[in-house]
C-alpha cells in the first residue's frame, strides 16, 4: 500500500502548558504498510523494533513454522521458539531459534547456525551496540553459552533468566551451576559459589554488578562480589544513569520499603516502578497504600489513585518534571507537572514520551474502542488498534511513530505536527 497522508486539527489550552510553548498546531498522519497479517499468525509472538520501523512474528502452516518479517515469510522449520524472536537494540537485526526435527539452533539475520540438542528458552540477547548476540544451549548433556557463534566453558546447568550484558557490551554475565552450587561467571571467570542466585543487573557504564543469592525467607545481595544485608525478599533493582547510585525494593518481615543509597526508606503497602531522573540527582517510586497507590517523589508523598501504570511512569530529559498515567473510578488521566490532564477509557501501556528536548509529551489512548495519540493534550486521528509493544517515539520535537494495525494489515504511522 501507499502511503497515505490524513491531518486533522485540533485547537484547544494546553493543560500541560509547562511541556510546550505552543497548541496551534495539526497533527499530519501518514501510514506505511508493514505487510498483511499471515493466516496462523502467533500473536503472542508479535514484537516491534525499538525504532518502530519493523514487525515480527511467529506464524504456522501444514505443520511447519516461519517468522514474519514485515510481512515477508522466512524459511520454513518444524518449529519456532515463540520466546526467543528477537530485534536488536537498533532495529536493524533479527534473531530467533528454531527447531529441524530433534535439534534446534538460532537464525540470525536470516541464517540458520550450529544444530544443538537445546537452545535455551527466553535465553536469546543482543548486546545493546547490535554486534552481539548471545544464548543458552546444550550439547551431548552440558549446558554453556553462545556469543555469536563461539561457544563458552561448558557447566553441568546455566541457571534461566540470567544471561546478560553490560550496556556498554563490554562484558557478559550469567548464573551457572556445578554440584557445589550456583556461581556467576562473569566475561569468562567464575565467582564464589552460593546456594541459589537470582537475577544478575549492570551499571550502565558495565563497571558495577548486582544480583541476589539464597532462596525464600534467606536472601542477600551481592555487590560487586561483596554480600550485603539479609532480607526476606527482593523486588526490583535500578542503578542512577551515572552509575553511581542504586535503588532497590526489599521485604523483611512485613515490611516493604525501598533500600536507597544503601538507606532504608519508609515502609509501605507494596512497592512498583522505581526509577532515577536523567541527571541522576531524584528519584521516584510508586508504592501502594491499602488498596490505592501513589507516587513517592524524593520522599515526598503525592496524591493517592486507585492505579497508576507500572510501564508509563517517567521523568522529563531536562529531569525537573514527573510524568504518569494513574486511574480514578475506571478512568485513566495523565498526571504531569503536578496537573491533571483529560480522562481516557484507557491510556495505552508504555507509550507516554517526552521529546527529546522534553518540550512535548505525548501518549496513547483508547476512547470507544479506538486508539489515537495525544501531543499537548491535541488529539490525532483515530485508528483501530496500536499493536501491543509499539511505543511512541519521538523523532525530534515535532515528529513521531508507531505501529497500529487496521483490519488485516500493519502500518507504521508516522505523525508530524505542523503549526499553525
């Protein structure tokens, strides 16, 4: 299909007047075809790129499986792995595993490589420079990893989930198991041995490493090879952008709270999202009281909703706002700058983005069944479904993406706001 251009206008106040010096502006749609959906699709299967630029998906015919690309059919195998489809960081590559009679192996930008007796389900990782990709497998009764298509030390099991890379690529981590017990191994070495670890997380500069060991009410954390304090359970783990802070959500007894800093914060309900600002310099968290749950802002409590997304809770580049979607009697609103913004039947799950300036905030919504983004408050155009995974992405201050899908075919929608 051709692209087709549609603009509508929207003029109205702006309530989140603090994001962008101007409202006068339409919101310019054009579409491009990502291809028509396959007969026997795999929905569950369907990613998109992180750019927006491409669709994949698991699908299956006469007994056999493939993977879709932007509506173009791979080659085809006796099975797919529906939890290892995956895009690198960029967008540009795509690797999934895939089963020929008893063995399995990955294909990675469309070649298929060594047959193995398993590849680890959910294992599959890019690095996050797109020149790496590593993976679990296992050969005559050993388990070891994969990085590219060099095989590592073998061990008697790698422990799931727990493959990783650092975020500058530099190095890779990942649980491993002997009789004596679990072990990280990190770029090649093994650490000390403990009872069970847990999941292994970098600093963004890939100079730090975290991860939890022991098991039910015994549990510790290990930073950079030093165990700490004892707790009876984890939550989530987040470092600051600078590396030089780290948050995480804990229990003892019954207690949750958040350890900040290596401090431990007030207790609460129950503990969600946490995140540092850009500068590193706040933090913010949402925690539950009773059954309503409210955002906490560099210890300062905020108003109480009966939900608040888990996946849309942000800061602005410049770090100064905090941005939300929250629910109030089954409507959904988005709280930025302090202001409450129109109420939706539903707003659409991770795609709330500041522009890269942070002069504009965007998100999608659902109102009577149809999808459309919001830019300033202006609504655009309705659409009949965004798919599931698709964020908005800002290209520029005035430019966005994401990906819906109308009927039986997927479009990348590109908006462009153009003033007035």
């Amino acid at each position: 299909m051709n692209a087709t251009a549609l603009s509508i206008l929207f003029l109205g106040s702006n309530l989140f007047s603090a994001f962008a010096a101007e409202t006068n502006f339409k919101i310019e749609a054009k579409q491009f075809s990502l291809g028509e959906k396959i007969s026997g699709i795999s929905e569950e299967t369907l990613i998109v790129s992180s750019d927006n630029r491409h669709i994949a998906y698991g699908a299956a015919r006469d007994g056999k499986q493939f993977v879709v690309l932007d509506g173009k059919e791979g080659a085809i195998f006796d099975g797919i792995n529906p939890g290892n489809i995956r895009f690198s960081p960029d967008g540009n590559r795509l690797a999934y595993s895939a089963r020929r009679g008893r063995k399995q192996f990955v294909v990675l930008d469309g070649v298929a490589g060594k047959e193995y007796d398993l590849i680890g389900a959910r294992s599959l990782i890019f690095s996050d420079d797109n020149k790496k990709v590593a993976y679990g497998a296992a050969l005559d009764g050993k388990q070891f990893i994969v990085v590219n298509t060099t095989e590592q030390r073998a061990y008697d099991g790698i422990v799931g989930d727990t493959l990783t890379f650092s975020p500058t690529g530099n190095h890779l981590a990942y649980a491993a198991a002997k009789a004596s017990g679990q072990f990280v191994v990190v770029d090649g070495k093994d650490g000390d041995s403990y009872e069970e670890i847990g999941s292994l997380h970098f600093s963004p500069d890939g100079e730090h490493l975290v991860f939890t060991v022991g098991k039910e009410a015994k549990q510790r954390i290990v930073f950079d090879g030093v165990p700490g304090a004892e707790y009876n359970g984890f939550g989530a783990f987040v470092f600051s952008p600078d590396s030089k802070r780290l948050a995480f959500s804990a229990v003892r007894g019954a207690r949750k709270f958040v350890v900040l800093d290596g401090i431990e914060q007030k207790n609460y309900g129950g503990i969600g999202q946490m995140i540092f600002s850009p500068d590193s310099k706040r933090f913010a968290c949402v925690v539950a009281r009773g059954t309503n749950r409210l955002p906490v802002l560099d210890g300062i409590e905020s108003k109480e909703f009966d939900a608040i997304s888990n996946k849309n809770f942000l800061f602005s580049p410049d770090s100064k706002q905090l941005a939300f979607p929250a629910t109030r009697a089954g409507k959904q609103l988005i709280m930025a700058n302090s202001l409450e913004g129109k109420q939706y039947d539903e707003i659409l799950e991770g795609t709330l983005a500041f522009s890269p300036e942070g002069g504009r905030l965007a998100f999608a919504a659902k109102r009577g069944g149809k999808v459309f983004i919001v830019v300033d408050e202006i609504e655009s155009k309705e659409f009949e479904t965004f798919v599931r995974g698709s964020k908005l992405v800002f290209e520029g201050s005035d430019s966005l993406r994401i990906v819906a899908r109308e009927r039986d075919e997927f479009f990348r929608v590109e908006f462009h706001l153009v003033e007035q």
